[in-house]
C-alpha cells in the first residue's frame, strides 16, 4: 500500500502537467494500468484548470493523493476553491 503523497504547484498552466505526472505514477503505484493512469491524469488537469481559472499569477495548486477503498482520491485546492476527483482502481488478483 503507498501512503498519501501531498503536492504544492504553482497556478501558473506550465506547472500543472508537474502534478499530471505524479498522478500517473500515483495511479501505477495502487494498481492501475496505464489507461487508469492516463484517465486519472485527464480528470486532475481538468479539475486543476476548472478552479485555477480565477486564480492570481502567484497562486498554488494543494494536491494530496490518497488511497481509498480500492479508488484513488485527489483533493485539489486552489484558494478558496477545491475539487476531489475520486478514480476507481481494478481490484487486484490474488496469486
């Protein structure tokens, strides 16, 4: 099991695919496969693009990752706006 990551980027569009790539990798590290991954990465840029649009230059993006109940949750703030995207994972195989 990975632990909650917690991410601080700046508002600014350039510095949101930062955040687009650990949500990939955070995907890939609970168990889901690269087109959970990609879809997970989709919903987090636009999540981070619908509340970073009134936001300032020197604005930041709070992201924490965290798993739950077999789903990847991402709370996505921004001032006084925030967003969860919530991403279901495959459920595991046992060997």
């Amino acid at each position: 099991m990975i632990e909650p990551v917690s991410l601080l980027v700046p508002a600014e569009e350039r510095y949101r695919t930062l955040a687009v790539d650990v949500a990939r990798k955070y995907v890939q590290g609970g168990g889901g496969s690269d087109e959970d991954a990609d879809a997970a990465a989709r919903e987090l840029m636009n999540a981070m693009m619908e509340i970073a649009s009134g936001a300032g230059r020197d604005s930041e993006i709070a992201i924490t990752f965290e798993l739950d109940a077999g789903s990847v949750v991402m709370h996505v703030r921004c001032g006084t706006m925030s967003v969860t995207v919530k991403r279901p994972l495959p459920a595991r195989r046992l060997s």
